[in-house]
C-alpha cells in the first residue's frame, strides 16, 4: 500500500503539468492586431422566416485594402458567428447557420456596398473607409 501513494502523486503531478502547458498557461488568445485600420459599417438582412434578428448598421474595423470576403469573416469570427465559404471560387454560402437554399431554394446571399449590388466576387471586391457593406438573402 505504501507504494501506491508515490506513484499516485507522481501521476497528479504529471496529469496537472500536461493540462496546464495544453491550456496555454492560462493566457488569453491574442486579438488580430489591425495595423491600418479603416471604419466601415456592416448590415445583414435575414429573411423574416429564420427567426434572426438583423444586424443593422453596425460600425466595424478592418484592416485597410480588405475585401468583401475578408470582411464577413472577420466580422463573423469576431461575433462568433459561423460563416460558411465555398473554397473554390470563394462564394459565401451561408451566414449564422443560414445557407443558401435553406429557406427559399433559389435565394443566396448577395452583397451590396453603398446600396449597389455587385457582380464581382466577394474575394475581389475591396471596401473603402466609410463603405457599408451589406448582405441579404435574395435571388
């Protein structure tokens, strides 16, 4: 029995340490540091059926020369929201859970900067400080 105590200390010990150096000794994540940062405000339109409440107009930072496609997700890391992308030709395809398709089959999220819908794609469009950037779920 005696035996038992040392070895069992021993595995405490060991066991604490790994889950200390995993946790990263308890420091914080580092933000993403902007180093030339521009404001632009963001809006996204649900539809009124998946029952989310609209982002209206919400000021934003993100670094300059950023496009459409950085800025949505960024946005969407930052509030935790998930965004998902088509890795392809870089389409998004679905914001906070709502994908293309979902609720109404030939709708899909579409951008628009300044009220003016665009054809480019979101990964070559790059947004200007004071821009609002827009998302709505339309055909």
């Amino acid at each position: 029995m005696k035996k038992r105590k040392p070895i069992c200390a021993i595995l405490c010990i060991i066991l604490l340490t790994s889950v200390f150096f995993m946790t990263g000794c308890g420091n914080e994540p580092e933000e993403m540091e902007i180093i030339n940062p521009i404001t632009i405000t963001i809006s996204i339109d649900y539809p009124k059926k998946s029952n989310l409440d609209d982002v209206n107009e919400m000021p934003f930072k993100i670094e300059e020369d950023s496009s459409v496609l950085e800025a949505i997700q960024l946005f969407c890391n930052v509030n935790e929201m998930p965004v998902n992308i088509e890795t392809t030709d870089g389409t998004v395809v679905g914001i906070n859970d709502l994908n293309n398709g979902d609720i109404y089959a030939r709708r899909t999220w579409q951008y628009k900067i300044n009220g003016t819908s665009s054809d480019l794609p979101a990964g070559e469009t790059i947004l200007q400080a004071g821009d609002h950037l827009e998302w709505v779920y339309e055909k």
